[in-house]
C-alpha cells in the first residue's frame, strides 16, 4: 500500500484532533425543538359586520419620494428667497456728455499764415492748427487770439480752451 502522506503526523496532534470530532458529535442531535405557542397568545378575530376601507390602506407617496434619489443634496440651508419688488420704471439713462479737457495751454506762436498753439498733456506736448486731431479724440476746429474750440469726437461735442491775455 502507498502511502498518501509523506510526513508523519506527532501524536499530540491527532489526539487534539480527535477530541475535537468527538465533542462535535456530542452537542449534534441535543437541538431543543421548538416550543409549541403558548395559549395565551389568541389570533385576532375577523370582524364581519365591518368593511375594510382599502383607500385606508393604500400608501400615499408624498413630494419627496416623488424626488430624483439620486439627486444632489446639499446640508446648508438656502437662504430666504428676497421679497419681490414691484418693478419701477428705470430711470432715464444720463445724457452723455464729454468728459473736460485734458490738456492746458503752454504758449502761442504767430506765423505769417497761421496761429500755433502749443498744449500740454501730462509729460507730452503738443503744438496744434486748425484741422489736426489729437489721439483720434479731439479735433481742432478754430484758433482765436482767446480761444482755442476743440471737438470731442465720439459724442461730436464743442468744447472750450481759453487762452490766457498775453502779459
């Protein structure tokens, strides 16, 4: 006969083994069968002098299991909504106007055919004639000996540079 298992199994082993499947088979078959119900315990009588209201029983699904289950929900209470306002009339909106003049007079100059007028800017200057633009905003329309009139182009409005009396 061959032998199925090459190791030699210690005694210790096969007795604790042993004394295992002999307590198994022990407790197996010592099942209490289940007790009979007690004569107290009465089943409830059917009334037949009432019907059952089955509308009554029917379960009524609120608006909320009406809701996407899956929906994303946030913890956070929303705020209240803001109380509606009956609408008014929007106000008319503000004519609009040129903003003032960004340039201030520095000197003249006096050619035989024309009168130059030299303004300033910031650190720029500027010596202009009747007919220059300047910065595609404004447009020198005439040069007086007290004046020089300027057009502010996008809105086509006439404004005024005065020139200080020579001293």
């Amino acid at each position: 006969m061959k032998m199925l298992l090459t190791r030699e199994i210690p005694p210790r082993a096969a007795l604790v083994v042993l004394v295992l499947a002999l307590l198994a088979s022990v407790g197996v078959g010592r099942e209490q069968p289940p007790e009979p119900r007690a004569a107290t315990q009465q089943a409830p009588e059917p009334v037949a002098d009432q019907e059952l209201d089955l509308d009554a029983l029917a379960r009524r699904r609120s608006e909320r299991e009406r809701e996407d289950l899956f929906a994303s929900r946030s913890w956070v209470p929303q705020p209240a909504p803001a109380p509606v306002v009956a609408a008014a009339k929007p106000a008319p909106a503000p004519v609009p106007s040129a903003p003032p003049l960004p340039y201030k007079y520095l000197g003249r100059r006096a050619d035989a055919e024309k009168l130059v007028v030299y303004l300033a800017k910031g650190d720029e200057t500027y010596n202009i004639v009747v007919g220059d633009v300047l910065e595609n905003t404004y447009s020198v329309e005439s040069i007086s000996e007290s004046a020089v009139q300027l057009v502010y182009l996008p809105l086509g409005t006439k404004q005024t540079l005065n020139i200080p009396p020579p001293q």
